[in-house]
C-alpha cells in the first residue's frame, strides 16, 4: 500500500511539472505583451501624427517579437479624449492552444492597454 501510495504522489507531481511547463509560458508572455501595449498606447497618445493603423502596425511587429500570431483584425486601436486630453486605448484578442498528454484546450488572453 505505501508503494503505491509513493507512485500516485510522484505521478501527481510529475502531472503538475508537465501542466505547469506547458501553461506558464504563455501566462509569461501575456504579461510581457501587456506591457508592450503600454508602451505602444503611450507613444501613440504622445504622438498626434501617428495614425490608428500605425500603432495597429506596432502593435503587430511587439506580438512577432513574442512569437504570437495575431492578425490586424484581432487588434483594437481606439482614441479617447478631449481637446489636450488625449489618449489610446489598444486592445488584442488571441488564443493561445495547449497540449497537454491526452487533452487539448485553448488559453484566450484579452491583453489591453488604455493611457488616459
């Protein structure tokens, strides 16, 4: 009995090692490409003479440089603001596909990115 008991527990880690390998690297980028879309919202808001299809096109060469396949129809580029208040707010819809030993599913991230 403690034997098996020994082999279901180090099953179980190994099980979590493999979820946890296959999981965090996409959570990893998501969070480094939220902080690309800042970085792009902030330029644009700073930069009167940047059109939405230029910070689209930034957006797009940030989620290459993550190895992210994203299209300019998954990226929302939208301007807020008054006279002297401006401000982008750009957003990405992407999924991400995991797989994992006997079973498939898909990450959806919503990154977004508003300077106001």
């Amino acid at each position: 009995m403690g034997t098996l008991k020994l082999i279901l527990g180090i099953a179980v880690m190994v099980a979590a090692v493999i979820v946890c390998a296959t999981v965090i690297p996409p959570e990893m980028t998501y969070l480094s490409f939220q902080e690309d879309l800042k970085e792009v919202s902030v330029l644009g808001s700073n930069n009167y003479n940047k059109t939405d299809d230029d910070l689209r096109l930034a957006v797009l060469n940030k989620a290459r440089a993550h190895d992210l396949a994203i299209t300019p129809e998954q990226v929302t580029v939208q301007r807020i603001g008054t006279a002297g208040l401006a401000g982008v707010f750009v957003q990405v819809e992407y999924t991400v596909p995991v797989n994992l030993p006997g079973y498939s599913f898909e990450l959806h991230f919503t990154p977004n990115s508003g300077n106001k």
